[in-house]
C-alpha cells in the first residue's frame, strides 16, 4: 500500500514540474483527483468533500503547477490542502488566518503545516481581515470561498473598496478572483453578510464589476433548490448545507 501511494506521489510530483502547455485533460483531472484523495489531509477537512465538491470547484477555477494562490481566511485549511497539491513544488500556497492565531501556540492547522511534506509550498501568514496587506502582481489567483460576505461583516471592520482594490493591485494582469458564497436572495442587501451570513450573487456580481474584476464563469454545482436562502447559515438545520454560488473572475 505504501509502495503504491509513493508512486503515485511520485507522478503527481512529476506532472506539477511540467509546462502548463504538456499538462493534458487526463493529467490534469488525475492532478487534482490525487490532491483530493491524499490521505495526509486532516480528516476534518476530507470528510467535507461530498457537499463541498472540491475536485469539480479547482478545476472550473484553472488552478495549475506553479501557481502561487492566496487562501483568504482559510481556518482550518480545508483548501490550503487541496491547492498545495495542485500547484506543486514549483508554485506556493499562503494560507491567510486572523492575527490572533498567530499568537496561539495551539492553532492546530499551523502545526499541520510545520509536521507535514504535503504542505512544505503552504505559507502561513496572520492578519486580522482589514489588514491584510498583499504585494503588487504577486498573486495568480486569490481564493474567497465562503468569505466574499465577511467584507460586510461589522465586526471585521472593512473598507470594502480598499480591500478588493488591493486584490486587484495584488493579482497579476489575467488573474483570477475565486469566489463561493452562501447565497442570499438576489435583492438582499450587503447588510445580510452581516446578519445571516449570506450574500446575493447579483449583488456580488455587481460590486466586482465595479471595482474592475471581469465575471468570466458561473457554475451551479454547488446550488440547492431545498435551501431558505434567508436563514442564517450557522443554523443547524442548514449548516453544511447551504445553496452557494461559485463565480471566476479575470483581473484585466
């Protein structure tokens, strides 16, 4: 068994050193397919796959070897995981939590990171949400899953328009903004990230667009007919569950 999971390793470590133009379909797919299925992630986070779909989500958003990606508010890591072994040992994860955790010699994931060789590209970097502070053109995509609607949360304290102009200043030109949330109904107000936790996609779509991010894709996979869209997503009888929309955006 353990012969068989190091070569397959081995092949997922051989693919991520390839150009982008020798990646084929079926590679790539086999990529992420490993990523998802290695047994060094927590199982915290892997049990969450089935309602999270996270092969179906990286592939839609073109994570590729050598990226470097920025996980926004990535908590337990559940994607840091993930796209650390899609980007490979020539591209970088930084895996972005609240300052707090930096201070909190018991912040699980960090340990994680430091015990783990499929997390040696993952940077941990720790800063409350306001004061994130990112580098011009460092980035190639910045992953906002399930956090578009804290930018809206009081308690965080954010300049929505400064922050997503530093997204843009951050991501190089033809970057990519990834961006899943629990749906609110379309008419609801930016207050309702404060409230419930949710966020409209057509108001999403339209404060993006605004600050110069170009919408390129939509995908419903992640979409439930059976979710109240105005309950508050910490409710138990929807946690997990949530209707969420996935949208792609280029930064021109």
């Amino acid at each position: 068994m353990k012969a068989k999971y190091l070569n397959s390793l081995a092949a997922g470590l051989a693919l991520c050193i390839l150009p982008l133009t020798a990646l084929q379909a079926d590679d790539y797919d086999d990529l992420i397919k490993a990523a998802v299925d290695n047994p060094a992630r927590l199982e915290t986070n892997s049990s969450r796959d089935i309602l999270r779909k996270p092969a179906e989500v990286i592939k839609f958003m073109g994570v590729k070897p050598g990226m470097t990606v920025l996980d926004v508010i990535a908590l337990g890591g559940y994607y840091t995981e993930i796209l650390a072994g899609v980007v490979g040992t020539e591209g970088r994860v930084i895996s972005h939590v609240f300052a707090d955790s930096g201070m909190d010699p018991d912040y699980a994931f960090a340990a994680h990171i430091r015990n783990s060789r499929h997390l040696d590209n993952v940077v941990p970097i720790y800063a409350d949400f306001k004061d994130l502070e990112l580098k011009e053109n460092s980035l190639d995509q910045i992953f906002l899953i399930q956090n578009f609607h804290d930018l809206y949360f009081e308690r965080f304290d954010v300049d929505v328009d400064a922050k997503l102009a530093m997204f843009r200043m951050a991501l190089k030109p033809g970057g990519t903004l990834a961006v899943i949330d629990h749906v609110a109904v379309d008419d609801a107000p930016s207050s309702s990230g404060n409230t419930i936790h949710r966020i409209s996609p057509v108001l999403t779509k339209r404060v993006l667009e605004e600050a110069g991010f170009i919408l390129e894709a939509e995908s419903d996979v992640l979409l439930n007919d059976t979710d109240d869209p105005s309950v508050m997503v910490f409710a138990p009888a929807v946690r997990g569950k949530t209707s969420r929309f996935i949208h792609r955006y280029s930064n021109p």
